[in-house]
C-alpha cells in the first residue's frame, strides 16, 4: 500500500496537468523570419507580462511564451533599436516602447497583434492583426491546432514599400520608409477615426487609405470597423506569431 501511493499521487499530478493544459494556458511561439534583428514587444491587457515584456530576435530565432486562460494582450515588433545591454536604456525608430522591456504599447505607425485568450474551455481564443495604429513591419499569426475556423491572419507583403508619401514615415539616419501610419494617425479625421459623426460601422467605412492597406493585408484590421474579415477564433490552441511572414 505504501508503495502504491507515491504511484497514485504523480497519477493525480499527471492528470491534472493534463486537464490544466487543456482548460488554462496556451503558448505562443515568437519567431523571426526577418533579415535583421527585430525587438518583439508585448503588452498585457488581462493578466501578467510575458517574457518581460519584450525580447532581441536576431534573424531566424524564436522564442516561446506561455499564457494563462483569460489572458488578453498585444505583440509587435520593433525596429532600428539600441539599447544598453546592461541597463536595457534605450530606444528603437519603430514600435518603441521605453526601453528594452516594455513598460507601454509601442508608439505608432506599428503593426499588432491582438489576442483575447478563452477564460474557459468552452470558449473560444479571439485574435486578429491590426493596422488600425499604422504598420511597420509584416506580422502573421497562425494556430497550430485547436477546433473551430482557426484562420491564419496577417501580411504577404512589405507595406512600406506601397505607403503613399503623405503616410510614410522616413528613418532620418538612413532614409528609408520604416512605417506607414495609418489616416487616423496621419490626419487625424472622424472619418478615418470613426469618432464624432463617424462612430458606428455605418458611419465608418473605408476609404482609398484604408484600401491600401486591405490590398497588402486581406486579413488584418485596415480600420477600426473592419471586423467582418479581420476577427479570427480558435478554441484549445498554441500559437506562431512570424515577423517578417513572407521573407
Ligand atoms: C550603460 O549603462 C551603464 C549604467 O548607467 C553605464 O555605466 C554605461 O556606460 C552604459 N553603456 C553604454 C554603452 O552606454
Ligand atoms: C535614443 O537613444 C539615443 C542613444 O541613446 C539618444 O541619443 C536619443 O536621444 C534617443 N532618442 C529618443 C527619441 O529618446
Ligand atoms: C485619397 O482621397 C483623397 C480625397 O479624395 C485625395 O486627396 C488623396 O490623394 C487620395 N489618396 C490616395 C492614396 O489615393
């Protein structure tokens, strides 16, 4: 009898590891297919920080984070950083958030990746690309398993190369085209917003900016109404999130 027990307990253990891996975590698997060194950046809205809010991905790395059930947050990636390797001080020309680890979002033009984990096994995981604050580099997002329409979401191409000038925003050492904001954050207009009179999905529809930006990425947020074609779900998943998706 004795000796049966340490048996039944790891059994136990065993069990409700497994039950704990269906109901309450998922993973998410940061790689880098970009031909520089890129920043990932994250930012929690439910639930605690990942990774320290943001990690160096030289190209062809990858890094694996893990997230309790409930949790919501974003990813993005930053570019043209320097930080002090002792210190984390410094800053970035795209997506920068304060320092090595992030303390905030990242400042736009940025691209993102939103998630809104499920609380329950019932329920399902929400995520979507979103380039309603502007884009900076290509990012997709793809479930690796898991039940339900699991649709991978993101870019095929670089934006930046295709942003009309009066969006573009110009790295001043090197003077290429970095990021690409969005109307909203180049004009400022309810329309492009959807505040003021232009706050419902009848009032907000797209404009010949925000087209740009659904002809490079048919599935990622292009404005803030755009929800029929940019909403993904998933239930009982992991997740690969690429920068750089197309190189
Ligand atoms: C990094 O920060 C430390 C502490 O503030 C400082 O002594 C050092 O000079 C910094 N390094 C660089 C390369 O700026
Ligand atoms: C970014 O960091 C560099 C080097 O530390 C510094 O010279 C520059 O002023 C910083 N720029 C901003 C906007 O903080
Ligand atoms: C979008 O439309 C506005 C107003 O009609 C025009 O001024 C602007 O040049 C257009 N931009 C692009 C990229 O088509």
């Amino acid at each position: 009898m004795a000796m049966i027990l340490p048996f039944q307990a790891l059994k136990l253990v065993l069990i409700l590891l497994s039950i704990g891996k269906v109901a309450s975590s998922a993973s998410f698997t940061l790689r880098s297919q970009c031909t520089y060194t890129v920043w990932s950046g994250t930012l929690s809205g439910n639930g605690p920080v990942l990774g320290g809010g943001g990690s160096e991905l030289p190209p062809g790395s990858s890094i694996r984070l893990t997230a309790p059930s409930g949790w919501s947050g974003r990813f993005w990636g930053r570019t043209g950083c320097s930080f002090n390797r002792t210190t984390g001080a410094g800053n970035c020309s795209t997506g920068d958030c304060g320092g090595l680890k992030c303390t905030g979002g990242g400042v736009p033009p940025v691209t993102l990746v939103e998630f809104t984990l499920a609380a329950s096994p019932a329920d399902k995981d929400f995520y979507d690309v979103s380039l309603v604050d502007g884009y900076n580099i290509g990012m997709g997002v793809r479930p690796t398993g898991g039940t339900g329409d699991c649709q991978e979401a993101g870019c095929r191409e670089g934006l930046n190369r295709r942003c009309p000038p009066e969006l573009r925003v110009v790295d001043s050492a090197t003077g290429k085209v970095v990021g690409c904001k969005s109307a909203c954050l180049a004009f400022g207009r309810p329309e492009f917003c959807c505040t003021g009179d232009h706050s419902t999905p009848q009032t907000c529809t797209p404009s010949n900016y925000s087209a740009i930006f659904k002809a490079a990425c048919p599935t990622a947020y292009s404005y803030p109404y755009d929800d029929a074609t940019s909403i993904c779900t998933c239930s009982g998943t992991d997740y690969v999130i690429t920068f750089c998706p197309t190189n």
